[in-house]
C-alpha cells in the first residue's frame, strides 16, 4: 500500500528478506489472516485520498503470498510463536 500509494517506493518490504519473512509469519499467525481483509485496505486508501489518487483507480495487484514459507526458524532456531 504505501509503496505505491504513498510514494514510499525505493524498495518494497520483498525486498528485504528478514522484514519479509517476519511479514509473513506474523500473518501465518492463527487468527491474523481472518481479520485482514487487502481489498477493504486498497479500496479505502486509493478510494478515499483524492489528493494523493485524483482519480480513484484502485489497483488489482499486487499478487501477495503470505501463505508462504517463512523460514524465520533459520534465524534464531524457532519462529517468535514457537518462542
């Protein structure tokens, strides 16, 4: 969102792999996924700054993997919420 939207955009949080990997286990977490909903979070962003998105186009992309592996057990030995 604020890559595009905000203009934040030098490097996107794939680009760095620890940030990214954390992004995902957060998101592997239970209950985590069932309380984000992208296309509510696109349509209000893009949909309501009309200063920043005079148009209004909210964007289809882009395509995220949450679900995937997030192998942050490589870094201390177990993920945080196995801690």
């Amino acid at each position: 969102m604020y890559y595009s939207h905000f203009k934040c955009n030098l490097r996107r949080i794939a680009d760095y792999p620890n940030l990214s990997s954390w992004l995902r286990e957060l998101y592997q977490w239970p209950g985590i996924a069932e309380t984000v909903d992208f296309e509510h979070i696109k349509g209000h962003y893009y949909g309501s700054h009309r200063t920043i998105n005079p148009t209004g186009i909210i964007p289809k992309g882009p395509a995220l993997n949450l679900q995937a592996t997030h192998d942050r057990e490589r870094l201390s030995g177990k993920g945080i919420w196995q801690q």
